[in-house]
C-alpha cells in the first residue's frame, strides 16, 4: 500500500488557489493544509502541523503506485498521475477562479471558496478512495458531520461550516467522509468541498458537469493570464512558473501578496524557528514590484502599490515591517500548545511578533518601491509624495539609531549596516524623483544627509582585517545581506571593498555549491539552527554578473533550479547536506529572487 508517510518532506507538496486562499497537495493525493476563508484564516485541513488531529482530505488509488505531477502548462492547476502494475489515473486538483467580467482587475476575482478534485482512469481499472476529514480552527474543534443524501454532506462546529459534494455515494467515518468505488478506462469521479463559514442558508447544487465547467473556466483564466508575461529569454518556464506562484500568493481583494501561505514549517526539522510567514513584508514590496513590472503585469504592480499606500499611510513613525492581507498591523503572535508540530517542530505560532520590531531599512524599501513604480511608468500622486517627504524627514531624524535589522532578531538592537545603506536608499530615490518631477523637497539637506550616511558606512560598517561589509558597525559577523549594496546602488560590484565582501561570502557563509547562509556564528536570540537561505543564493548571482562573471553565474543559476521540487516550488531555505528543504512554502521572497536573476542573465547574455 502508497499509505502516505506521517509528514511528508516539505517538497512533496504543490500548491493550488485562488487568490483569497490556498491549498497544498501532497503526491499522495492528500490536502493537509488549507485555510478558509482567507489565507490568514484558521485551517479546515491542517496535518501538515499534526498529523493525527490537523484533519485532510485525500483522493488516491488503493494499492501499490507510482506518481508523477505536474501542472497543467500556463496554470495552477495540479495533475497527478498515478501508474499501478494495470491502470493509470490522473488526479486533477484546483480551487476554481471566477471573474466578474472579460478582463477582470485582481479585485474583481471572486471566490467560491471550494477545492476540487476529479479523477479520470484512462487505462485499465483503478480502484479509489476519498478521506475528508475536516478539523477547524487548527484542529481544535472536531466538527459535528453529517449527510443530506447519498451525495452531499455538512460538517460545522462552532463558527465554521463545510459541504461536501461527491459524484458516488459516501459514508460517514472518523468524524468526517469516506467514499470509494472502481473506475474503469474512462470513467472519472468528482469531489469538492466548499466552505459555507458560519451561516449555512443554502448549499449549492453541484454536479460533475458544473465542476467540469468550472475548471475549464479556472484553466482559461490561468493560460491567459500567464500568457500575458512579456518574458520571451531562456528561462520562461522557470520564469513563468515564478509569476504563477507570486500570483496565487496574491490577495485578490487588495493585491497584496503574501510572503508564504503556511505558518510555523521549520526553519530546521525539530527546532524552534518555525513563523507565521501569511503577512504581506514592506521589504518584499519593492522586489515584487520590480518583478512584476519587469514581466509586463503592470496592472498587478498597481494593485500592490495601491496595498502599499493604503496599509503604510500615517505617520512615519508608525511604519510596520509587515501587514495584514488588509493593511491589518495588529498581528498578535500566539503559540498552539495542542499541535505537536511539522515532525516535532515546535512550537507552532499563528501571527508574528516581528511585526512590532524597529527596522530602518523598510524605509528605503518604501521610497524604493515609489521609485521603481514610477521608473515603469507609474504616476506620483501629490498626497503620497507628501508622505514620502515625510518617511524621509523621519529618515533624516532617526538614522543613527540601532534596530532589530533585516533578519527580525530577537536581540539587542544593533547598528546594522544594511539598515544605514536603506537609509541612503531612502533618501537617493527622493533625490531622484524631486529632481525628475520637481517635486519639492530640503534637496540640499538631503544631499547633506545621504553623503553623511555612505560615509559612517564606509568607515564603520567595513571591516579592513576581515576585508568584508560586515553585518553591524563593530562587528565581525558577515552577513549576506551586503550582497544587497551593488544591487541598490550604494556602491558598485567592481569597488575593490565590495568584490572583497562578495569574496569573503563566498569563502565563509557559502557551500561549495553556492549555497549561501543569511550569517554563521551571531546570536539573534532565537536560538537553534538554520538552512541556506535561497533567496541570498540568488542574490549572489546577481553580484557575479555585476562582476562581468556571467560564466559562474550562470552556473551557480543553474544549480539553484534543481533545488525546487518536482513541480518547481521552492522554499525559503535549504539544508545543504540533505537538500531537504526547510521553512515556510512556497516562498514569495524565493520566487522573486529567481525571476530577477533569470532576466539579469538574459541582459548579460545579450551584452556578452
């Protein structure tokens, strides 16, 4: 028997949505992860986190098997195939995606709040069977489940509620449904669940016609939306793959796009890293919509930029690192002492409490981002320049004062140096958009100011002996994250200090492979291990061709795509000596690192 392992690796999962929420599938055929209804929401199918009380929903032949996946080519549409010693079957999963009208805006998608799941035999005879065991609020409430006929069910306990529909009569069984049968060459069986939420009026009528229809209508939406990529080099299908995972990872209702849709995954198996990563990081913003940009989704760019401006309007001073798919900034960070954990890995925390920590660098990250949209043709709203004037000036007031920095660590405030070089950043791009649009602006003090900050820079945040950037003024620690500097145009690649820095990264956080660690050696007061972070990987691609080596960058590109899955999902971080991959996924963040590093080869390929 294919009777799924208890956690499966991180890898094995696929993703499907549609953009309020999302699901990820194992090879098994098993949903174990799924929130409704939003992707912040509690789970209904939560055994990745504890496999005996998180409740899933499987679909898969009985007996010994093989699979292999894939997605339906331009969509986020997953098909699994199953070979047995006489049949073959595909699984076909989706969560269908409606439009309001012919060219829909990402607001006007809405939801219907469903998984479904279709089985097609198309050699021979396979028997099946489907588990649909739903467990709400994480697993905590074991709903009461019932049926409406041989075809329908309802499940609901507390403020949740749940149907089910299945094209073959089902039982009950363990607090939730069971149903199987044989399908011969042919022949097909459908199932899907809908979440009702807490009042249940009416259950819509459904058929295997209807759920046939709609994923017609789910794979058109994809395939033209993906056809939409103006990206035509020679890594479009990783590149496209990317988008597709970016934009299932949008919030439709405001275009904001989440960092991952899972929370506490191990940042190492059994340790105590383990985040609610369902927010939406200002960090990411500008690599978002640069991205997003750069393969002609102009419109999704707006959307995100209008999110940004909508969530961080204010005070200054009141900037958060991250935001709630609305714009939220209350994201309290509590633990879940009933799950035990993605294989012992606790504990398991829901919200983020990083989202009250004090970073400099997310305001150069939110002028950057202004500036980027404004490079690709977006406009300056006069209000929002006055907000920015105003990020700037606090800026100008509160530079020289340590922070928690980049990596959100819990421990004393420091002075880092890629929050000073964020700093700079802030200010630079306001110099550039005052002087492009004759904005107004203290341009003269804002000269003062950022010459002021590359100065303390150079001088403090570079170390002669170690001849690296290091991570804070005083310091002897590297940190990847001055990989960061040629790319924001603090300093150039070909600086002697920064070839020096990249070398030394290269030599002491990197495996031979290229895999490259955040930092090695510095207590952030977390404690515990880590794997490499891809996204610094990706980084380090970028300097190599900065550097005029595109030979190794290429190479070093090419050996970070095998450490995707099968399905070309990658997560946050990896483990070098396993390739396991670790943390929370699919990563936004990753993704984002990938489809710039695949255009920046395609330019440097066309200037060689």
């Amino acid at each position: 028997m294919n009777e799924p392992p208890a956690y499966p690796p991180i890898g094995d999962y696929g993703l499907i949505g549609d953009m309020h929420t999302c699901a990820l599938v194992s090879k098994a055929g098993s949903v174990d992860w799924a929130c409704f209804p939003r992707f912040d929401s509690a789970s209904v199918f939560g055994r990745i986190l504890d496999w005996n009380k998180g409740g899933f929903f499987s679909l898969a032949p009985r007996g010994v098997y093989t699979a292999t996946r894939r997605y339906i080519e331009g969509t986020n549409v997953l098909e699994t195939t199953y070979e047995t010693a006489t049949a073959r079957a595909v699984l076909t999963d989706f969560m269908p995606v409606t439009a309001h009208v012919e060219h829909p805006s990402p607001r006007e998608l809405r939801t219907r709040r469903q998984i479904v799941r279709m089985l097609r035999c198309e050699r021979g005879a396979v028997e099946f069977e489907m588990q649909c065991q739903p467990r709400f609020d994480y697993g905590e409430i074991l709903p009461h489940a019932s049926l409406l006929g041989e075809y329908r069910g309802l499940a609901h306990g507390g403020r949740d509620a749940m149907s089910i529909y299945c094209s073959v009569p089902m039982r009950l069984a363990n607090d939730g449904y069971l149903a199987d049968g044989t399908l011969y060459e042919g022949g097909s069986f459908a199932v899907s669940v809908t979440y009702e939420g807490d009042i249940v009026d009416r259950i819509e009528a459904l058929d295997e016609a209807e759920l046939t229809s709609r994923l017609d209508e789910t794979i058109r939406f994809w395939q033209e939306w993906s056809g939409a990529c103006s990206y035509k080099g020679e890594y479009r299908e990783d590149v496209v793959r990317s988008a597709l995972t970016l934009k299932a990872l949008t919030y439709a209702p405001t275009g904001a796009i989440i960092a991952a849709p899972t929370t506490s995954l191990p940042e190492t198996v059994g340790g105590v890293r383990n985040w609610d990563y369902r927010f939406t990081w200002i960090r990411d913003a500008a690599f978002a919509l640069y991205a997003l940009s750069i393969l002609g989704y102009r419109q999704e760019a707006a959307e995100f930029k209008r999110w940004i401006e909508w969530s961080t309007l204010g005070r200054a001073r009141d900037l958060q690192i991250m935001y709630g798919l609305t714009g939220e900034r209350r994201l309290t960070e509590l633990e879940l002492p009933f799950l035990e954990g993605y294989r012992d890995s606790r504990p398991v925390r829901v919200g983020n409490g990083a989202h009250s920590q004090f970073q400099l660098d997310i305001y150069g990250e939110i002028v950057d981002s202004a500036h980027l949209y404004r490079r690709f043709g977006g406009n300056m709203d006069p209000d929002y320049w006055a907000y920015l004037r105003r990020v700037v000036e606090f800026v100008v007031e509160h530079w020289r004062e340590p922070d928690d920095g980049i990596w959100e660590a819990r421990a004393e405030r420091q002075h880092h140096v890629f929050s000073k070089v964020m700093c700079w950043v802030a200010i630079d791009r306001a110099i550039r958009a005052a002087r492009a649009l004759e904005l107004p602006g203290d341009v003269d003090q804002w000269r003062s100011v950022r010459e002021e900050i590359r100065q303390e820079v150079l001088t403090r945040g570079y170390d002669a002996e170690l001849g690296s950037f290091v991570q804070h003024f005083g310091s002897k620690s590297l940190d990847a994250s001055a990989l960061m500097l040629p790319l924001v145009r603090f300093i150039r690649a070909t600086d002697p200090r920064m070839q020096s820095t990249i070398g030394a990264i290269e030599k002491h956080l990197s495996t031979p492979e290229g895999l490259v660690y955040r930092y090695r050696g510095f207590d952030d007061g977390v404690g515990g291990e880590e794997g490499a972070f891809l996204m610094c990987s990706f980084w380090l691609v970028d300097n190599l061709l900065l550097l005029g080596e595109s030979g190794r960058a290429r190479a070093l590109f090419e050996k970070l795509r095998t450490y995707s899955n099968d399905l070309d999902l990658y997560s946050e971080q990896i483990d070098p000596r396993s390739l396991e991959l670790l943390g929370n996924f699919p990563q936004a963040f990753t993704h984002l690192g990938l489809i710039n590093a695949a255009v920046q080869l395609d330019r440097a390929a066309r200037r060689d």
